[in-house]
C-alpha cells in the first residue's frame, strides 16, 4: 500500500515538474534520483561507494546544477 503511494506521488510530482519548468530541464533533472538513490544507500543501508560509483554521482549532480543556473539565466 505504501509503495503504491509513493508511487502515485511520485508520479504526480513529475507531472508538476512537467507544467512548470521546460521539458528538457524537467527530464534531466529527474535523473538526480539515481544521486538520492546512492546518499539513501550510504546513510540508511550503511553501503560503500566506489570510487566509480562517486565519480558518476558527482557528474549527475554537476549536471543538475549547471542545469539549474543556466534556467536562472
């Protein structure tokens, strides 16, 4: 029941962020999941991450911020 929930927020949430914001900047910054999905992974399941995974993560937020600033534009 929960994780339809969620689901259902989720979905909701990226319908939201599909009227407000250009689509190309909605689907990009949508991939940041994968960045919350390693700090969840690190703090709650207590996993290491490796170099290579850090290294990804580190690009994807880069990219969202650059995303970011270049809407503030």
């Amino acid at each position: 029941m929960l994780a339809g929930l969620a689901s259902l927020v989720t979905y909701g949430s990226a319908l939201v962020a599909l009227r407000l914001l250009p689509t190309g900047v909605a689907s990009a910054l949508s991939e940041t999941s994968v960045v919350w999905g390693v700090f969840i992974a690190r703090i709650a399941l207590k996993e290491t991450i490796d170099r290579r995974r850090a290294i990804g993560t580190l690009c994807i937020a880069c990219g969202a911020l650059l995303v970011l600033v270049g809407l503030h534009r």
